[in-house]
C-alpha cells in the first residue's frame, strides 16, 4: 500500500513540474495552470507531514538540519554560482547588456557588470536565502519552503504534548491569520523579503496534513468535478504565489485544493507509467537547471532564424508561446533529468571506489 502510495506522489509531482516548466514557457493554458500548479508542491509535503515525530527538541532540530541541506545548498549552488559568473555570462550571452536584446524580446532584462564589491554583496544576500539570479529565478520555492516548514515544525514541536483536535484548531487558527495577512501585505505591495509567502505556503501544508484521510477516499467523479472548478474560477481570477498574487484568500485556497485534488486523483491511475515515476524523483534537478536548459533551443532557434548571439540572454525563452515552446518543454525537463542521474552514478561510482581503497 505504502509502495502504490510512494508511486503517486512521484507522478503527482512529476505532473506538477511539467506543467512548472510548461508555465514559464508561456505557451496557451498557463493562466489555468497557475492556479494550482505551485500549491500542490506544498499541499504534498502537508500529505507526507507527520507531527508526531516531533517529541523533543533534537528531533525538531535533525529535522531542520536535514532540510536546510536538501533546500539551501542548491540554492546557494545555483545562485551563488549564477552570481560569481554574472560577468562571464555577459560575455557569452546567457545574460546580455545589449539593450538590443529588447527588440526581440521587449521586457527582457538588462544585465550590468558587476564590481567586486556588488558581487561580494550580492553572494552575501544569497547565503541568507534572499538573493536571487535570473537562472534561478525559480529557486524563490526553495527558500519559501524551507522557512514555512521550520515555522510548521516548530508549531508541531511546540504543541507535540497536545491532543490532536487541539494541534489541528491551533493549526487552523494560524493558517487562517497568515494567509489573511499575506494576502493584506500583497494588496498593498509590501513585500518583507519574501518572508510574507510563508503565509501562503503555511495553510497548503495544514490542508495537505488534515485532508490526507479525505484524499484517500477520493472518488473518481471529483477530478472531473475539480476541472470544471477550476475552469470557471479561471475566468474570474488569477493566483501567482511567487508574486504574492492572489484574487482573494477563498479563491486560492478553492483553487489550490481542486488543483491539488484533480492532479492527485489523476496520478492514482497513472502510476506504471515509469517516465513520470523517474521525473518526479528529480523534480528539483527540473526546478533548479530548466531555464538553462532552455538555452539550448534559444541556439537552435539563432541559428535557424540568422538571429544575434545576443539572442540567447532571452528569457525565459525566445518565442516559447510558440510551437517552439514545445521544444523547450522538452529539454527543461529531459536535461535536467539526465544531468541529475549522471551525477547521482557518478556519486555512487566515486563512494565505491573510495571504500575500496
């Protein structure tokens, strides 16, 4: 049972990443996918949350430790890295100065030169989890997840001695006023380093943790009837977590528990499909290496159009809305796939050639 479990989860979350790198092409649907798109990353974890192992203060602090090297070194891998390379990404195109870059791609950005100084100060914003750089954009997820579950495990290890009505009404109580505060700060623009999507995030975990025995009884008819949800309450409004973004806190949590619910219904009867069972084991390779990836057809498409070199800064994509979209869809989640199982053999190659030594 825990097997086919394990199996849905990893099709639910493969399903969830396609449809992330799907969005960031631009191509027709996103508006509807990003309705949910996002929120079952974290109604999952909610899903596979158990409070109970929170007994003491040192399994509270295993547990963070653990998570802080699965979410923060990426991170810092991929924005640290993004960061010290700024100026020899300039000139190899994958960022451009060339304000010319506009005239394909209007709203592109414009990437300066930085100092020696900018980059020791930039570098030391991405090693508290605020900095950012254009192809980690969508590393934002790493740093949000991991803040939002040391306040939900810290909650969990506050109320461990608690029954669980009462863990489950605290939970709700805070969920109810986080949410409402970040949606009130989104209104008005205040951003507090990203610290306000904690908010968001913190309601998906309780939905995913209390609604795990409803889930489990899920009926085939609710996929359909979460589709059609989802498809009228697209035509009155728009959610964009990463952006604070939502058309009020009952539309995203409607949206995000038919999105979460439709995907997960579909994914039970999906799982021997084993390319997505793959995908979904190396969501994170996707997330963190995609918008790189997607270099690759900005190269095909150059040569093939006799475009400037300058052309490949393009972001996320140059005529992703496309057919050519289609193709970036492809290699954002093919690439990373491969590069994150070539190294996980070389790393197993590597420790068995040094235990042997």
């Amino acid at each position: 049972m825990n097997q086919q479990r394990d199996k849905a989860i990893d099709v639910l979350k493969a399903i969830g990443i396609i449809m992330m790198v799907y969005g960031h092409c631009g191509l027709p649907g996103t508006h509807f996918i990003y309705l949910f798109h996002m929120a079952i990353f974290f109604i999952v974890t909610g899903f596979l949350f158990d409070d109970r192992k929170f007994n003491s203060f040192d399994s509270w602090k295993r547990y963070i430790i653990k998570k802080f090297k699965k979410l923060y070194i990426p991170y810092v891998v991929i924005n640290g890295g993004g960061t010290a390379l700024n100026n020899i990404f300039i000139k190899i195109n994958i960022y451009t100065d060339n304000p010319g870059i506009r005239n394909y791609v209007p709203d592109n950005q414009i990437t300066t030169y930085m100092t020696p100084k900018q980059m020791v100060n930039e570098l030391a914003h991405v090693l508290v989890f605020r900095g950012g750089t254009q192809l980690g954009d969508a590393t934002w997820f790493l740093a949000t997840m991991f803040e939002s579950l040391f306040c939900y495990s810290l909650v969990a290890l506050l109320l461990y001695k608690k029954s669980e009505r009462v863990r489950a009404s605290v939970n709700l109580i805070i969920s109810v006023l986080l949410l409402c505060a970040s949606y009130v700060l989104g209104i008005k623009g205040i951003t507090l380093y990203r610290y306000q999507l904690i908010g968001y995030v913190y309601i998906l975990f309780f939905i995913g943790q209390y609604g795990k025995k409803a889930l489990q009884r899920l009926k085939p008819i609710w996929i359909f009837i979460c589709f059609v949800i989802l498809l009228v309450l697209n035509q009155f409004g728009s959610i964009e977590i990463s952006k604070s973004i939502m058309t009020n806190p009952m539309y995203y949590v409607v949206c995000s528990i038919a999105g979460f619910v439709m995907i997960y219904g579909v994914s039970k009867y999906i799982t021997d499909i084993r390319g997505l069972s793959v995908i979904g084991q190396h969501t994170l390779a996707i997330m963190i290496l995609h918008f790189a990836a997607f270099k690759v057809i900005t190269l095909i498409e150059i040569a093939y159009y006799g475009l400037p070199l300058y052309v490949l800064a393009a972001f996320p994509t140059y005529q992703g809305n496309t057919i050519w979209g289609i193709g970036y869809c492809i290699v954002g989640v093919i690439i990373p796939v491969m590069l994150a199982i070539f190294w996980g053999r070389f790393k197993n190659a590597y420790r068995c050639r040094i235990s042997n030594i």
